[in-house]
C-alpha cells in the first residue's frame, strides 16, 4: 500500500487554509513584562543625590545603590533570557 501525505483542509475558495504560530506566547509576555518592571525597580533603587559642592554625600555607599538594586536589574537581565525561551508544556505531549 502506498502512503498518501495529509494535505491542509481547502476552504471554500479553493485556497488551502495555513495555520500560523507565534514564538511567543502570552505567558511570554506576561514574564518579559515582570522582568522589564525587575529592571526598572533595580535602577531607581539605584538612583539617588550625588555630591553637591564641597559637602561629601554618604548615602553614595548605601547598600541600596550599592548591592540590592543592581542585583535586582541584573536578576531581571537573566530572567528575561530566561522569559523569552521558556515555552509552555502541551498536555498532549506527556
């Protein structure tokens, strides 16, 4: 017996009906969303005054511009690579 190809359902005009597939998906999106306001958060806790004139500033060193806020925009750089790839499981392929 020969085996014949499945062909794409025709609609009514004659054309064959293609389906498309986005890359991503909502999910997608949604993560890239969080990881962008990640980033966003991580620079504003970073911002603040700086030295104005002769009087030194100490609040330079805080550990809030220090450490904690380029650690959060950097966790949300490394989460977003990881928004863009993540794909969700199919129910039917388990």
């Amino acid at each position: 017996m020969k085996e014949t190809a499945k062909r794409p359902a025709a609609t009514p005009t004659g054309k064959k009906q293609e389906t498309t597939t986005r890359p991503l998906g909502k999910t997608n999106f949604i993560l890239m969303a969080v990881c962008l306001l990640l980033i966003i958060v991580g620079f504003v806790m970073m911002s603040g005054s700086a030295n104005v004139g002769d009087k030194f500033n100490y609040d330079i060193f805080e550990s809030r511009r220090t450490v904690v806020g380029p650690f959060i925009a950097f966790m949300g750089f490394v989460l977003l690579a990881f928004a863009i790839i993540y794909k969700k499981k199919d129910k039917n392929e388990q």
